[in-house]
C-alpha cells in the first residue's frame, strides 16, 4: 500500500509539474510570437512584450504627453504595447478613421460602457451595430424637430452670469472668500444647459453651485480605474458577474453615478409612461430624450443614450472653456485682442442681448480662432480611441499585422510643426487669422498653397471631434454654439486672472483631464453692458 501510494503521490506530482511546465511554454510561445508581430516597429523598451508600459503611464495619467514623447523620439508609428501601435501622422489617422477604411472601434471602448451590459453610440465597437445606434440618434442630436436649442443655451448662460456675479466677483479690490473653482463652475454650467436641452429642464448646478449629490465626483474617482481596465478586455466579463454586480452603482443610489443613473432611469421611465397617453405625449415640448423615445430604440437604450449624451457632451464643453479660458489669462495679447474684438460688435449695435446669437458669434474670427485654438492646443478627449482592421494594412511605410490596436497620439497630431509652425507648442489664436488672410489677399500657385493650408489646419484641429469619420462626435455643432455663445458673453463682462500663477493647477489626464485647485480671480470689466 506504501509503495502504490508513493507511485500514486509521484504520478500525481509529475502531472502538476508537466501541466505547470505546459501552461509556462504556452505563455512562452504566446508572448514571443506576440513580441514579433511588430518587432520591425520602433517604440520604447519593454513595451512589445507586455501592457505594463501603457498601463502604467495611463494609471499616472500623463498618458496623452508621454504619447507626444514617443512619436517624437520614434516617429509617425510606434509600438507602445505587444499588439498596440500609436500613429501621429494625421493624414494616416483620418485615413484610418474614414468610413472606407474596413476598420473598427477595438475593444478598449468596451471599458467605458455606463452600462455593463449594453453597448451605446459610444462603446459599440462592430460598424453595423454602431450605424444602427447612430441613425437613431441623429435626429435628437441634430436638434431635429426639437426647436431652437439656443434657448436653453442662453438661459444656462444667463444663470452661468448671475453666479459669477453672486459668489466670486472682487469688487472695490476686496477678494472674495475663495476664488473661482474653474474646473467646476464650468461644469455646472455645461451640465445645465445640456440637461435643459435633452430634458427640458436643467440639473440646477449652478443655482446651488455645488455637485450637490456627488455625480460629477464620482465620475471623477471611477475614470482611472476605467481608464486601465479598457486595456484588459477580456478580464471585463467580471463585470458582468453576480459576485461584482451588487458593488456596481445601482439607480437606488442615494447619491454618486448611481444617484445619476436613478434620475436617467426615473425621467426615461415617465416618458414611456406619458407615451401611453396620447393628450400627455402632445402637451410635452420636445426635447433630445423625446426624440430617442421615439426612435425605436429600446427604454435601455434610450437610457443608455441619454446617459452618453449628458456626459460626453457636457464634459467636452467644459473641457473646452476651462482651457481656453486658462491659455487666454496666459497670453495678454490674445487676451486684449479677443475683448477688443467683443467691445467692437457690441458698440456695432447688432448684438443680441442678453446673449448674441451662435450666428453672431460665428461672424466673429478672432473669437473663433480662439476656439479653435483652445481645441487644438488641448483637446478636449484624448483617449487611445484605438482601432482594428481584420486586415493587415501598411501605416507610416510599417506593415501592420490585422488585428492590431491602432491609436493616435493627440497632442503630438495637435502641434505639428510642419503645418502649425514651429510655435505649434504655444496658444495662439492668431496663427488662424494670418492664414485665413494668407489665403485670401495671396495670388496665384502661393494662394493655393495657403488655402490647401488653412483647409489641412482646420481639417486636423477638427480631429478633436473625429470630424469626417465614421466617430464624429454628434455633438459637435451644440459644443461650438455653446462655446461661442459663453466666451463672448463671459469676456464682455468680466476679467479672469490665475489665483496662483506659481502653480496654476494640478492636473491628470485619462481621456479626460481632471483638474485640480484651477482657482481664476474674477472682476468686472468696465467695457460690460
């Protein structure tokens, strides 16, 4: 019995070890193989045989300025990852992101689904299934059939105004007990004026100037780890499990992404109700969520939607503002440029009062150029937004095995010198004007290459909404209006200075920047009316 349980013990043992030593070839053959795929494609040390390098600086979050360093130091392609390439050349990333192109969203996206079950305009990663989703909220998005959606702009603007007024304006030289929190009130703004317009009415932030019940930092806490774990795919079937569900925000939340996710949940739920009764239906103003009710999207969808639509278009214009609002109380001369430009169309007479019009504001260069800058010298999101092709392809003169997650590097596109000059690292406006000029007032070939010029800037600094491709971001035309509207609006009345211009601020980016302590002085301007 001894000798047969001594056998029996090391049998046993040697299957361990032999599974053991399989298990360690497999990872061994896997990993090699991965590693030359892309071999022939520079990029930093370490980085083709696991993820460690591009999940450790997107865990630091200085992932979009350590991107810039790579394809400075690599060029227009390199390998960040064993299966990931980071491209810069922008004519290839607008090849790669155009409708023709054969390739698809990867699935880091899936990391960012608001709903662990269900994909959305923003995380549906096969093309047929994000064309579907698409064309059902074109419409709500294109403000189709939904009325002038300037209205609610206005009175989120008119609200923006009379906070800066109550809380933080410094009059007779005497400071207000604290500076203005830059990186919130632009967000309670945006979040007002885009829940008005999906909703019919706004959240309230900025009459309580507070994320009174714990939304937006919530976002905030959960955006690193999300972040991270879209680099891990395959691991986020957990999410989906009975063991993780009851630690996911639930919509009975008192408060958090939860509390959020209740009130989506409670206002999808009342339409589909009101839908029920007809004479309900037809009192109701029209509104975003209207439209996708009607879009024959499903109530989860429809929520899911909504959810997309209040976040990513609020954070991306308040992204916007506190940026350029920044780089402006850091360049006088665009500074006393752009007021000027303001001071003049209101002693014009034509401005509409109490708010211009998104038609006045686009008469206006210096202030568009302002806008356009603030896109271009920091975007609003800048995420990996990786893609795949079931082909392998030839980027940047590199063979590209199929299958490959191909990113971009969005600074580094953002401030190339060779078509932005070779001050493309600094904020200013005026580069717009001169080439908009350039190409109107120059003769023959030298005004074609200025118009080709201006065509390439605009088309590149409009890759912060992947205009033209099969991802445009929908909300591009409401961000732009809103952003015209709130600058020209904010600059005629007031006058922003950094609090600390030691330390402006302090800052992490995961996709999106969060900000920290970004403190602005406020007084009013003498000029305003």
């Amino acid at each position: 019995m001894r000798i047969a349980r001594a056998i029996s013990e090391l049998v046993d043992g040697n299957i361990l070890a032999a599974v053991v030593g399989l298990l360690g070839l497999y990872v061994a053959i896997t990993t090699i193989r991965e590693y030359l795929r892309l071999r022939h494609i520079p990029g930093p040390p370490g980085a083709g045989w696991s993820k460690w390098w591009i999940a450790r600086h997107q865990m630091r979050g200085t992932m979009c300025c350590d991107l810039e360093e790579v394809a400075d130091k690599y060029g227009p392609i390199a390998r960040v990852g064993p299966d990931w390439v980071v491209v810069s050349d922008p004519t290839e990333i607008r090849r790669i992101w155009s409708v023709h192109s054969g390739y698809q969203r990867s699935p880091w996206y899936k990391g960012f689904r608001l709903d662990p079950h269900r994909d959305s305009i923003l995380t549906a990663n096969e093309n047929k299934e994000h064309y579907r989703i698409r064309s059902k909220v074109l419409p709500g998005y294109g403000g189709k059939g939904l009325g002038n959606q300037e209205v609610p702009v206005d009175e989120a603007i008119v609200n923006f105004v009379s906070l800066i007024n109550r809380e933080y304006v410094t009059t007779n030289g005497q400071l207000r007990p604290k500076p203005m929190d830059g990186y919130r009130v632009f967000q309670y703004f945006s979040q007002d004026a885009n829940s008005a317009i999906e909703f019919g009415k706004p959240f309230g932030y900025l009459e309580k100037n507070s994320d009174f019940n714990g939304i937006m930092e919530a976002v905030e806490i959960l955006m690193p780890a999300t972040s991270v774990l879209a680099l891990f795919p395959s691991i986020l079937w957990l999410v989906k499990t009975p063991l993780v569900k009851p630690f996911l925000p639930q919509p009975t939340d008192k408060e958090g992404v939860g509390r959020l996710l209740g009130l989506v949940q409670g206002l999808v739920q009342e339409r589909y109700r009101e839908k029920e009764s007809p004479e309900t239906a037809k009192a109701r103003p029209r509104d975003v969520l209207q439209s996708f009710v009607e879009s024959a999207l499903s109530p989860d969808e429809v929520q899911s939607e909504a959810l997309v639509h209040l976040l990513g278009g609020s954070d991306t214009t308040a992204a916007t503002l506190r940026t350029t609002i920044f780089y402006l109380a850091a360049k006088p001369t665009a500074y006393r440029t752009l007021q000027a430009e303001i001071d003049k169309f209101m002693k014009s007479g034509k401005a509409t009062r109490p708010v211009i019009t998104d038609a006045e504001a686009k008469s206006l260069p210096y202030l568009q150029a302002v806008i356009k800058e603030g896109l271009r010298i920091w975007p609003p999101i800048t995420g990996l937004m990786a893609k795949v092709s079931p082909k392998d392809d030839i980027i940047c003169g590199k063979k590209v095995p199929a299958g490959t997650h191909v990113a971009w590097a969005p600074l580094a596109v953002m401030r190339n010198k060779q078509l932005f000059g070779q001050d493309a690292q600094l904020f200013e406006p005026g580069r717009w004007i001169a080439t908009a000029e350039e190409a109107e007032n120059a003769k023959g070939d030298e005004k074609l290459a200025a118009v080709a010029r201006l065509k390439e800037m605009e088309a590149v600094q409009n890759m912060a909404f992947a205009m033209g491709s099969r991802w445009e971001c929908l909300g591009r035309r409401l961000a732009l209006t809103s952003l015209g509207k709130v600058l020209f609006e904010l600059f005629l009345r007031f006058d922003f200075a950094i609090a600390n211009p030691v330390k402006p601020f302090e800052w992490a980016n995961h996709g999106f920047t969060l900000y920290d302590n970004m403190n602005f002085v406020v007084t009013k301007r003498e000029a305003a009316v």
